[in-house]
C-alpha cells in the first residue's frame, strides 16, 4: 500500500468515524489539544485501525505519537512492517 | 412539606414521536404493534413487538456524547429534549441550579451481547471499543443524560422491572415534597430490540396472535393471549409548586399520591393482595376516598392471569362502582421499564383534553373485568380531575400513582 493510500484511509476513518472537519487535518495538528482526541477516542482508534488495516495496535503505542504526522508515520511504518 | 407538580413531559414511543402525536393516537386508538420476521428466524415463539424508528442524533449530538447511549438512552434524550422545552429549562438553568434525574430503565441487553459477539470473534478486549460499557449499564440513561444536560442533583437509575418508570417519579416526588430537590427529570425507558427480549418469550407471555398484530394485545379481553413488548422513552419533569412558580413554569398537574408495596410471593405471577395494598396507599398518601378518582390507567398487559389479579385489586378497592378504567398497552404494548412513567403522560394527555383513551381490543369480558367499568371506546368530553395509574412488575413490586388536575 502507498503512503498516499494509507494517509487518505487514516484521513477518511477521522472524518467519517471521528467527525473531524477535512480543514483540520494538516500534519502539524496536535491530536489532543487541535483535534481534541480523548483517552476514550484512543481506545476507538485501535478498533478503527484494526478494521482498517489489520493490525492491533497497543495503547502504549499512543504514547509517543504527538501530532497527526506522527500519527501517519506510525500507521505507515506498521503497514510497511506487516 | 412541598407541593409536586408536573411542568413538562416529552416522550417518544410507538404511538408517536412526541406529545402531539401520541394524543392523537390515544384519542384515535391507534395501534403502535407489529411483526419481525427476525424473531421467528431466530427462534421466537412470537414475533410481535412495538415498532419503534431509533432516532438519529448525529448532528444534534457530538460523537463523544453518542458512542455510550444505549438504545433506550436515545429515546430517552428525544423525550427529555421535548420535556425540558416545555417546561422551559433551558442549558444556562441546568448549570446553574442543581437539577437531578431519576430514571427507570432494568435492561441493556442488546449491548452487552454485542460486546460479547466481539470478544468471541477477535479473543482481545481492546476491540470492544469505548461506548459499549456506558451502554452496557442499567444505568445507561441517567450516565448520558447527565452529562448531556450537565446536571448537579441527584443522579439515579431506578431498576424495579415493569414497574421502574413509576416508582422513578415516585420516589422524584418524596425528594422534592421533603425539600431535598426542587427540580427532578423523572421518566422510564425501554430497550426494544430481540437481544432483549429472547429470554421474556422464552416463558410463553407473549401474545402469538401473529396474523393480526393490531388485534394481539387485549388487557381485559376474555381472549387475550398474552402481552406484546414494546418501548421507548417517557419523561416528565417534577418541579417543587413553589419552584414553578418562581419561574413563571406553565404548571400542568400536580402528583398527589404514590403507594407502593412488594407481594413477597412468586417471582412472576402477581396477586391480588399487594396490588391493591399500593393502590390503597396511595388513596391514603393522597387524603382522597376511592370515589374521588375519574379514571384509573390500568397495568393491565394482556397476560391471562395479571389482568384477572388486577381486575380483582381494582374491585377489592373501588367497590362495584369503579370509574373509567383502560390500559394503554392495548394499543402501545408493554412498555415494562418505561411503562409507569409514559402512562402517567398518557393519562394526563386524557386530563388535559377531557376523554378518556379506548382499552383497543376488549371484545368480551372475563368474570372479573366484567365489573369494571372498562372505556371500549374513546370517551369523549369526560371530565378527569384526579387519576391513578399502577405499576407491576416481576418479583411483586407495585408502584401506584394519584395525579391531579391544577385548577
């Protein structure tokens, strides 16, 4: 899978699933404080993504990830792991 | 001691979408039953239930505020929405008054099997997600109306199986009569899907009158059946007299009387004996004689055995002489953990437009509903000043209700 495929996939569960505006999801965007994504939102981020891409994802994972492009990183470093 | 009286309700049930709706189909007699072909495919001995649309609440509410609210937590937020209007509370009151909610509801069922669905395909509980333990709660409505409405009262669910609804305005009632609120969201809400009601017909109370679902639930009929489930959300708003005036509130009833009682007997078949041991302590909470009600909404389900126990607590109470009795669940169904707060709805409904709703489908009586004065059709200007509406539920728990018209 291209990366562009895996960014428009991740950008598309966070519009659809998480109802963020398509305006909001520039690569700087915090996920906390810009696209407000809550502990409760990490535990459906790891559903979403296993339906989407087939991996599980552990919530420790979460820890480093602090802004949306570190968000596509991982998601792409795991897909291009598996 | 303060007076307790009713300045909104809100419901969404089988008969119509809010208040306006459901008048009109009391008046009518209009029936909310159907089938679901899915119940038989998946083993039931009936597939009659309520028909209900669920309503969709995204755009109305944020995401975070919908993955929790079961069901029932839905229907509930619809008829809280209708209530809180008409009784003109508005967000800038609920945060800064201490507004509580008490709240019948005793099942979730459909939630917590779906979870289960998930764990025995994926084996990790990772992939539940985050909603299904706030919709897996009994306590699911109070969970999400409390923190949609942002309340600071009082925050309880009231779990007393077919009678949670009524006891849940019963109970609002002694906290604001005793001055330890002065504004409470009471109401009932039921689940009404086949995951929660596989085991109930597995115990044959169902009406199986299958080709005319319309026709199957009869409460009083010589040839009823058996209940049909049904469900929804029901709310009405009690408020302290001298809160609602206060406010400049519209006051629309006040509650009088509420009696209670537990048979201490059999854990599905009722009697005779604690029925009308409620029904006798709320005349007496009330300060009123039998004579004085106009109307009695009855439990009433439709099943052989309930509806003759009733017809006797009734007779035992009121004498030969008893006022319009009907049970609504003749054209909503059983409405179990909601039904004794939307009958207290139904009833006033009549109150406020002077009739009295049909008891649909009573063709013959049996010996005892014989001698009630049951209303076969809508009873058009007929005065109701006071009515009394009861509440039964599995494991013998009875809950009675006395309202009164404010003049």
């Amino acid at each position: 899978m291209e990366n562009k495929e895996i960014i428009t996939k991740v950008n598309y569960f966070l519009i659809d699933e998480f109802e963020l505006e398509e305006d909001q999801l520039v690569p700087t965007a915090s996920l906390k404080e810009t696209l407000e994504i809550d502990s409760l939102d990490y535990v459906d981020l790891v559903v979403i993504i296993e339906k989407t891409f087939g991996f599980k994802v552990k919530g420790e994972d979460f820890v480093g990830i602090k802004t949306l492009q570190d968000f596509y990183d991982y998601i792409i470093n795991r897909v291009q792991a598996n | 001691m303060n007076r307790v009286v009713i300045t909104g309700m809100g419901i969404y049930s089988t008969i119509g979408k809010n208040i306006e709706e459901v008048n009109n189909s009391l008046y009518t007699g209009k029936s909310g039953i159907g089938f679901e072909q899915l119940r038989k495919d998946l083993g039931f001995r009936s597939g009659l239930t309520g028909i209900i649309e669920r309503p969709d609440l995204k755009g109305e509410l944020k995401r975070r505020q919908r993955v929790g609210m079961a069901e029932e937590s839905e229907y509930a937020y619809v008829a809280t929405i209708e209530a809180l209007k008409q009784a003109r509370i508005e967000e800038d009151f609920l945060d800064k008054n201490d507004v509580g909610i008490l709240y019948g509801n005793d099942s979730t069922a459909k939630s917590v099997v779906e979870s289960y669905d998930i764990l025995k395909e994926k084996k990790d509980t990772a992939l539940v997600g985050s909603g299904a333990i706030f919709q897996s709660m009994n306590s699911t409505i109070t969970m999400n109306l409390s923190i949609i409405f942002r309340l600071k009262g009082i925050n309880l669910t009231v779990s007393a199986a077919c009678a949670s609804g009524s006891h849940s305005i019963g109970l609002g009632y002694h906290l604001i009569k005793s001055g330890l609120q002065d504004i409470i969201i009471c109401g009932g809400g039921q689940e009404i899907n086949y995951h929660s009601m596989g085991s109930f017909d597995g115990l044959n109370a169902f009406s199986v009158r299958e080709d005319q679902p319309q026709k199957a639930s009869r409460p009083f009929d010589r040839d009823r059946d058996g209940l049909v489930p049904s469900g929804g959300a029901a709310t009405v708003i009690l408020e302290s007299y001298e809160s609602a005036i206060k406010r400049g509130a519209k006051i629309i009833a006040e509650v009088i009387g509420y009696g209670f009682s537990s048979n201490g007997d059999h854990i599905s078949v009722p009697n005779v004996v604690g029925p009308a041991k409620s029904l006798e302590m709320a005349l007496k909470d009330a300060q009123l004689k039998a004579a004085q009600i106009d109307y009695i909404n009855a439990h009433a389900t439709a099943t052989p055995v309930g509806d003759l126990n009733e017809a006797q607590s009734i007779s035992k109470v009121f004498g030969p002489k008893t006022p319009y009795v009907s049970s609504t669940k003749s054209m909503t169904g059983h409405e179990m953990w909601m039904g004794g707060a939307s009958e207290i709805i139904y009833s006033v409904l009549m109150m406020q437009n002077s009739y009295v709703a049909p008891n649909i489908n009573f063709e013959n009586p049996d010996e005892h509903s014989a001698k009630l004065n049951i209303a076969t059709e809508t009873i058009k200007n007929h005065n109701i000043d006071i009515f009394l509406s009861n509440s039964f539920g599995f494991g013998g728990t009875n809950s009675s209700l006395i309202v009164k018209k404010i003049k």
